[in-house]
C-alpha cells in the first residue's frame, strides 16, 4: 500500500510539474519569442489588408564603447486607401481628407474614379495623431491600414554599405549592399504564434551550434558610426576642393579585418533611393571596381624581395632616372636621376626604376609566388555583394619582363579597394592574410548570439619582414609630411602614396591628364589598430596623390589618435 501510494504521489508531482513548466513556458512565449506579433494583434483598430505587415531584422552599427546603433530598422505608420464604389461624395471627401493630410487633388479623383476597384492608396506613412484624425471623419469608403517600412536614420551614411529594400517585380527583398547579402537572415517569414515552444528552442540551439547557416536574425556591424560620419564629411570635403569623379576610403583593423568606416562619393540618400536617376551609385566601388593603384603596391614587392633575400633596405643601385626594358623606357615620375641610392630612397621617393632593379633581383617566379600569396588573383572575401577578383595576367601568364618591370610599380595590376587594403594589411600585422568584413554577429530571435567566423591565412613574407617593411615605411612618412606632422610626432606612422595614369578602355594604353591619387598609412605602426586606404580617380587641379591625401590623411589619423586615447608609442 505504501509503495501505491508512495507511486501515485510522484506521478501527481510530475504532472504538477510539467503543467507549471508548460505554463512558464507559455509565458515566455507570449511575452519574450512573440512579444511583437502579440503586440499586433492588440492593435486591431486599423487592421492591415494583408496577410501580415512588412517584418525585417535591424542592421545595427556598433559604437566604440559596445552600444548598438541603428543602421536599418522597421518604422511603423498609416496608410489611407478607398474604396471608390463606397465613396457617397468625392468632392465633400477629398475636402475633408486634405484638412488632415496633403493631398494631390487631381490623383485623389483619378483614383476615386476607379469603378470597380475596390482598394487604392491615397497616402502612405502617416502619424498616430493624423490617422485618428481621419478615423474620427468616419467618411465612407475610406479605411486606414497600419504599415511598417525600411528606415535608414543615417540616411546617407554607409549607404552603398547598406543597401535597401526594394521590389523585383513581386518579390520585395534586398537589393544591394548588407540587405543583399544577408537578406535570408534580415527576411522575415510568416511567424505562427503558436508554435510548438520546445521546438523553437531546441530550433535556435541547433541554428546557433550546429548550423553554418543561420537564418533569421538582426545584423550587428562592425562599422562606428562616428568614425563613418568623420570619413564621409573628409570625403566630400575632398572630393568639392579638387572636383573628384569618385572617391573612397576603407578603415580597417588590419589584425582581424573588420571595418570600422567604409565610403563611397558620390553617395544617395537610402530613405529616397528610388528618387536616384543613375543607378550605378547604388554600386559599391570598393568591391565590385578594380583600378591601378600605382606606387602603393610597391611595399608588397619590395618585401617580397627582402623576404627572398635578394635585397635589403640598404642595397644600392644607380638610378639613371629611366631604365631600358625590352626596348622600352621606364621613368621615374620626375624624369630624374638620383645617382647611387638605397632601397630606403627607392620607397621615399617612390622611384620607379628602383623597383625594377627590385624585380630583377627577384626574378619572374619568385615574383609571381610572392605577389600571389597576397591574395591579388583572390576575391577580397568582403561580405557585401559583386566582390570581385583583380586583373593580374600580367603577372600570371606573361612570359616578357615588361609587365613583371611594369607591375613592380603598380603599373597593370587592378585590384578593387577591398583586395588592395587586404594586401597591404599583412605588412602591418606581421604577414597574415585577413578577410575584410563587415558583420561581426547575428543577434538570433531567441536572444542569443551567433559569432561570425572569418578565415585568415598567411602569406610568404615572415613576421621579420612585415616588420623590416614597416620600418621603411615610417621612414617615408617622416620624410614625407616633415613640418605637416604637428600632433604625430609621438606615433610611429607607415604610408604610401601611389600617383597611377587611368588605363583608356577606348583606345588602349592610359590617358595623359587623368591620374588615379591613392594613399595608405596605419599606425600604431609597430602595433597597429589602423588601417587606411583613401583614393579619389581623376582629381582636378593637383598633380601628385601627396598633394591630394597627405592633409586628409593626417587629419584622420589625428581623429583615429584622439577618439580611441591610442597610447603613443615614441
């Protein structure tokens, strides 16, 4: 008897237990997983013709000290819209109407005219207070709708970053940038409020260890907003003083490469993207453009040949002022000789014909190995749309010294911005071949996180080389910006400009007034949390990059410096 009763005891128990776990569980349902498809269901004053109302993730910058800021978030509204067969009077509607809302008097009657249709949209995102006002009008015919949106607050900010929502014949989805390509984990399906609990959670616990693909989710950026704003307002600010075709600029942390500002000019307002004429601005540069960088690319040979042995920083040669190769003459840019100069001098003073000294101390294969170790033949790896491989047969297939001696210079190489800056990173972090990004994580609906993992792999050149490199480096921008340094001097800089002619894709071979002006530095050189790249194609009125980037340059990295409190390092 006792062990029945002993038996039926902890079975009441039990389920006494998993009622109370089933009630919690409800709970937590209702309030926490589908809190806001509840939220809308109390809302049912103005109910929605659809199925559902727009649902999308939010897109998040993430500010230095961790907070999260919106960068893509839903805006929610009213919208207006008839019914013309149950309109009694157009004229007394439409005067009562644009008491309360703007109105186009001439559409609200070519709509109201609409025999047989029975729904047409007369004004969309309006207020609380507005749509209250014209529900207390109580006029026939006319219903109000709740509506959530795609709102931007940067407006312009990151745009080409970013990306919008917009509709593909039926299909409304990301179109460009981070909403492309994250749009399965931003797009939202239809929730079922009633979903099995167990299911759902076990469901995130899968999607979240054991899933590469996570799939609904917000997006939380790597992109600081002040940061981003600073580089955009220095951007326009050059691109006005040398009327700039286009322009950009990418900071990176060239340990682990995620981005901390990234821009295009010309740009668009993503709130009003459909009221853009030329489409093509919608297009990110930094990903899908490949360009000549020119003499940026000479500190990724010259530490290939280090590395190989073949030259140190104080080898010498004697610069003529021009060198014969395969019966064509390379110059330097000035047309000058220095006479018996070192390796150091060849990067301070970015001569050309030193670096094809370089080049045929190294050789076409070991050339070739090393330049590709860079990931030059590579798609950057950047998380955004189109990324896009370099052009470099010139280096792959050629079978003549003039395009290795070309090449050694930066001449017949096109990466895009994103592959360049990833090259050039691996001087500053002793060698590592990193993958530029923008998404760090992707906050799952059951509040979880999931960490996005990107691969990094090294490349030729050792740590000693990076380092050897960047020594030269510092050594040009001590040389190069001189009195122009005031607040630096106690950072340990490394830069390069690059000064490259625009190949003609019309008649072949490059123009002779159009130039491409780059400029990449980082810093803490020797410990660095920054890396920047800044080009603008075809700048007007000027002509060397120093000229159009050192100012710039110098102000940015003042910003970076005072922003971040990065301690000095001399």
């Amino acid at each position: 008897m006792n062990y029945s009763f002993l038996l039926r005891s902890r079975i009441v128990f039990c389920l006494f237990v998993l009622f109370a776990f089933a009630l919690l569980s409800k709970l937590f349902l209702v309030q926490i997983v589908h809190n806001e498809s509840y939220k809308e269901r109390a809302d049912r004053q103005y109910s929605t013709p659809s199925s559902s109302l727009f649902e999308r993730g939010t897109i998040y910058f993430s500010s230095k000290d961790g907070q999260l800021v919106y960068a893509a978030t839903q805006s929610t509204g009213y919208k207006v819209a008839i019914n013309p067969g149950k309109i009694l009077n157009k004229d007394l509607s439409y005067e009562k109407l644009s008491q309360v809302i703007s109105l186009n008097k001439d559409d609200f009657f070519a709509k109201a005219n609409k025999a047989g249709d029975p729904y047409e949209e007369i004004a969309t995102r309006l207020t609380k207070t507005q749509a209250d006002q014209i529900s207390s009008l109580k006029i026939s015919g006319v219903s109000i709708f709740k509506e959530k949106w795609r709102f931007y607050p940067g407006e312009n900010l990151a745009s080409q970053s970013l990306g919008f929502v917009a509709y593909k014949e039926n299909e409304l989805a990301g179109r460009y940038g981070l909403e492309r390509q994250y749009d399965k984990t931003l797009a939202r399906g239809k929730d079922d409020p009633y979903i099995n609990f167990f299911a759902e959670v076990f469901s995130n616990i899968n999607d979240t260890f054991f899933d590469k693909e996570v799939k609904e989710g917000d997006l939380i950026t790597t992109i600081e907003p002040e940061v981003q704003g600073f580089l955009e307002k220095m951007l326009n600010d050059v691109k006005e003083k040398r009327k700039i075709d286009t322009l950009g600029g990418i900071i990176m942390n060239p340990k682990d490469g995620s981005m901390y500002a990234l821009s295009v000019k010309p740009d668009f307002d993503v709130n009003n993207f459909s009221k853009e004429k030329d489409v093509y601005v919608f297009a990110n540069p930094l990903a899908e453009n490949v360009y000549e960088f020119g003499s940026v690319i000479k500190p990724l040979v010259m530490a290939s040949a280090i590395d190989a042995g073949v030259v140190t920083s104080e080898t010498k040669y004697d610069d003529k002022g021009f060198v014969i190769v395969e019966d064509k003459e390379i110059y330097n840019f000035d047309k000058k000789g220095r006479g018996v100069v070192n390796m150091q001098e060849v990067l301070t003073q970015s001569l050309n014909t030193g670096m094809v000294f370089v080049y045929k101390k190294l050789g076409k294969d070991k050339m070739r190995d090393y330049m590709l170790s860079f990931g030059i033949n590579e798609k950057s790896g950047i998380d955004l749309p189109n990324d896009t491989k370099g052009l470099i047969s010139n280096i792959l297939n050629s079978p003549r010294d003039l395009e290795y001696a070309n090449a050694a210079f930066g001449q017949g190489i096109a990466l895009s911005p994103f592959s360049t800056i990833r090259a050039l990173a691996t001087l500053a972090n002793g060698g590592l071949l990193v993958t530029p990004h923008i998404a760090s994580k992707i906050k799952l609906e059951s509040g979880l996180e999931k960490k996005l993992d990107y691969l990094n792999t090294p490349t030729k050149i050792s740590s000693a080389t990076a380092m050897e490199t960047t020594r030269m480096l510092v050594n040009v921008m001590d040389k190069l910006v001189q009195n122009k340094k005031a607040n630096l001097e106690n950072y340990s800089i490394a830069v390069k400009t690059g000064t490259a002619q625009i190949a003609n894709p019309n008649g072949g071979g490059y123009y002779e007034d159009r130039h491409m002006h780059s400029f990449f530095g980082y810093f803490p050189a020797y410990d660095p949390k920054f890396i920047i790249l800044l080009y603008a194609v075809n700048p007007k009125g000027v002509l060397y990059a120093a000229e159009t980037w050192t100012d710039p340059f110098l102000s940015l990295s003042k910003f970076l410096i005072s922003y971040y409190q990065v301690i000095p390092d001399r």
